[in-house]
C-alpha cells in the first residue's frame, strides 16, 4: 500500500541572532524527527526553511500543502514566536500535530505550549506530544495520532460502490449520500448486481481455472458435492471476481459493498469467494492492494473497513455479533464466506494463510450455491470497532480485545455450535457482554490485528464524532 506522507515545519526565535546561532541545532532535531518517521516507513516531506519569520510561515506552509502531505508535524526544540504557528496553521494540511523534543536547555516545551494555546484561541484543532524522539514509546505516540490524520485525508475524495442495495431490510447497511460527503468527503456510487453477471459471463474460462488450480496448489480445501458446490459454481464465484474487479476499475471505485442476498444466492451464487479475495492483499493473478468489499452491502460497515484500512494497513475484518459463550467468555464472530483468507495466517503471503483454508458448499440460505470460505482466525491482539447512527449522527463503537486459539476439536466444536462451514474469529472482549449488547448498534463488527484503540478515538476526535470504547 502507499506509504502516508507527513509534512514536518520546525519554528524558531523570531530574532535574527537567535536564529541563526541555534540554527545547526534545530535542523539536528528536524533531521532526527524525519528519520525517525521514515524508519517506521513513512515519506517525510520538511519545510525548505527553519520558520522564524511570519512571510517563512506562509510560505513554508504553502509548500507542504503543494506537496500533498497528508498530516502536519509543527516541531519545537528551541524558543518559538507562537504567532508563527498560528499562521503556519492557515495553510498546513491538518490535522497537525505539535511536538516538542527533549531538549531542557532551551525552552522548546515553553514554545509549544505557546503555540497550542494560541491554536486553541482561533480554533485551529490540533494534537500535541513530547518526548525523546529515540524513545519508541513516544514515536509510536506520534503515530497514533499520525496514522487517522493520514487516514482522514485519503478518505476524502474518495468513491464507495453500493452494488445493489438495501439487503434484507437491514437499515443500519444503507448510506446517506449527504451525510457521507458533508462528514467524510466520500462519494457513492449505485450500480446494479446484473454487472456482476453480465461482466462474469465474459470472463474466460481459463482465468478461472486458474484460480482453481492456485487455490489447490498453495493447500486450499475444495469440499465438492456435486450439488451446492460444483467446478462449475466455483467458477462462476472466481468469475464474479474478476467482474468485480472489472467494475472495481471501470468506475474508479476505492471501496464497495455487494447486496448478495437474496438475488444474487438465491439465482446466481454467493459472492462470498469474490469478497475474500478482495479483501484479501492477494489472488492467484498476483499480490494487490486491499480492496475493501462489504457483504450485504453493508455501507457504515465498510467505511468501517476502510478507515482501519488506511490507518493499519492491512486487510479487515468483517463478521457478525453470532454468538457469545458465557461459560467461555468467548464470542463466536462469524459471516458466511466474507472473512479475507489473510485472517487464517496473519499473513501476506498466500502460502501461510490457504492450507488452513476450507471451501464448503453453501448452507440452506443459499439455494443457488457456491463456495463459503471457513477458516478459522490466527490468534493475537485485536481493535474491534464498528461506526453507527443514532438520530442522524455518526458515534464509534471501539472494542479492544484478543483472537483466541484453541486445539483443533474445540475449535471444531465451537465452530459447529453455530455454522461450521463459515469462517470464525473466537473472541474475547474486554468489556463484559451485558454492557456490550446494551449499547452496541450493528449485527456486523470489524477489526484488525493490533492495538489502534488511540487511533480510532483520535480519528472520531478529528472528525467530531463520538467514541465509545467498550473496556
């Protein structure tokens, strides 16, 4: 994926003789802070100029706009003019965030708190932190705040596909198309799920045996039955793929959604194969970036998707609520086929992930057929969250927890405690369940591997919207 880019302004004394004195000094901690950043695989874009003049503020801030950074550094090792940041504000892509490196011989911390001030009083929003740059906690502070900032900004601008629409009644799956542009600059795209059919029918066949064949290779399991899932019906699901990625690219689509049911299962087959895969940073034509797909056309959840996407970089998860074991404390996060195979390794590459992975024949919902893609979810760390509305306003339900492992025949046995053929995620929240289902508002949750807890309240922060972390 693109790496994000950050723009750094370094701000000085406003007298000459200062200036240039402390000059060498302050270009030292700049060039610390940029390397720092670019270590951690960030492009790192600094001012032409030490801002110590109110015409530098304006300019240099001009210059980080033209290079389309996607969030602003406003560093201080020495004593700032305030006044300096406040204009630099003007004209910086935001968020900005300000930071002031250890440095007690000089009042570098005295400059910043200065210029947050300042920044309050017109408005301007903005994050703040200290520290030692070299010290990993607080590059990783600097991240948290970095990574939504970045993640605001490729949102904006960017187009959704609804393929299809409302599924099953479902009202918290469908998109407001002015609130999505006023809240997060998004646009959105309606287009009919005969695409899919129509572009499918064309795709040759060898494409799709293909994929077949790939998915053997690197230790897939095909459950044929001669019935619900055939050669021929998984061919159709890698075909509508490949349709997929045709209307992907035809309509310059960053992220999408596929009704599914009930047309699509009931006379054509599951998507769920084309949505893995598309979640997926992988298929068998080579890698890819991450293309966020919800199933059921489930909009709020795929913007969901789609801010963790940019924030994390990796593929995200889609399931539902299903199940909640209280002897086990355990919940059971499943969704017929949609979880991204990435899940079932932790892995980018193919090889780890598919040999865990099972293509079983579609269950009773789906009379039309096809493959679902069970797995079951690699252990570790993980932010749950989920964005919702509650009288026309969005709010985040953010919930930090753990993928569980268990041996193979308790796995199994859970799994057929609700719908063995799907993939899972066994989960254990940090919240008790009660206060969880009192105010969750969605069927569907999503999450990466890590902690983006700060993140997410960072990003709801930035785009005045509510957190609420469960914990």
């Amino acid at each position: 994926m693109r790496a994000p880019r950050v723009g750094i302004l370094t701000f000085s004394d406003g007298r000459r003789h200062v200036h240039e004195e402390l000059l060498p000094l302050t270009r030292q901690f700049q060039d610390r802070l940029a390397a720092r950043l670019r270590g951690r695989g960030w492009e790192v874009t600094t001012g032409r100029e030490i801002v110590w003049t109110t015409d530098l503020a304006a300019s240099e801030g001009r210059y980080l706009a033209a290079q389309g950074v996607e969030a602003t550094i406003f560093n201080y090792a020495i004593w700032a003019w305030p006044h300096y940041s406040a204009i630099a504000a003007q004209f910086v892509p935001g968020p900005i965030l300000l930071f002031s490196n250890i440095n007690p011989q000089y009042p570098g911390l005295v400059a910043m708190l200065a210029a947050a001030g300042s920044l309050d009083q017109i408005g301007a929003f903005h994050g703040r932190a200290s520290g030692d740059i070299d010290d990993p906690a607080v590059l990783d502070r600097l991240l948290r705040f970095l990574r939504p900032a970045a993640a605001r900004n490729r949102l904006r601008g960017e187009v959704y596909g609804v393929i299809g629409g409302r599924s099953m009644g479902m009202y918290t799956a469908v998109p407001s198309l002015d609130q999505w542009r006023r809240d997060f600059g998004i646009d959105i795209e309606h287009i009919d799920q005969f695409e899919i059919v129509r572009r499918a029918e064309a795709i040759p066949d060898a494409r799709a045996d293909a994929g077949i064949a790939w998915l053997q290779a690197h230790g897939a399991t095909i459950h044929y039955d001669g019935k619900k899932l055939t050669p021929l019906l998984l061919r159709r699901q890698l075909k509508a793929y490949h349709a997929m990625r045709e209307i992907i690219d035809e309509w310059r689509l960053d992220f999408c959604g596929i009704k599914g049911q009930p047309e699509m299962t009931d006379h054509f087959a599951t998507m769920d194969v084309a949505e893995a895969f598309l979640n997926d940073p992988y298929d068998w034509e080579g890698p890819h970036d991450p293309i966020v797909c919800a199933t059921e056309a489930d909009s709020d959840g795929a913007l969901t998707m789609e801010i963790f996407k940019h924030i994390a970089r990796t593929p995200v998860l889609f399931a539902d609520v299903r199940h909640y074991d209280a002897g086990a404390d355990t919940w059971d996060l499943v969704n017929s086929g949609e979880h991204a195979t990435y899940f079932a390794g932790r892995s980018f590459d193919p090889a780890v992930n598919l040999r865990h992975v099972h293509l079983y024949p579609a269950i009773l919902y789906f009379p039309a057929g096809g493959a679902s893609v069970m797995h079951i979810a690699a252990p570790g760390e993980v932010t749950l969250a989920r964005l919702a509305r509650r009288n026309g306003r969005y709010w985040m339900a953010i919930v930090p927890g753990e993928f569980l492992e268990f041996p193979p025949e308790v796995a199994a046995q859970k799994a057929r405690a609700t719908t063995p053929e799907w993939p899972h995620a066994f989960a254990r929240f940090r919240v008790p369940a009660e206060e969880f289902l009192g105010e969750y508002d969605s069927n569907h949750i999503h999450g990466v591997y890590g902690d983006y807890v700060d993140d997410l309240v960072w990003f709801c922060r930035m785009t005045g919207i509510e957190p609420r972390v469960f914990r």
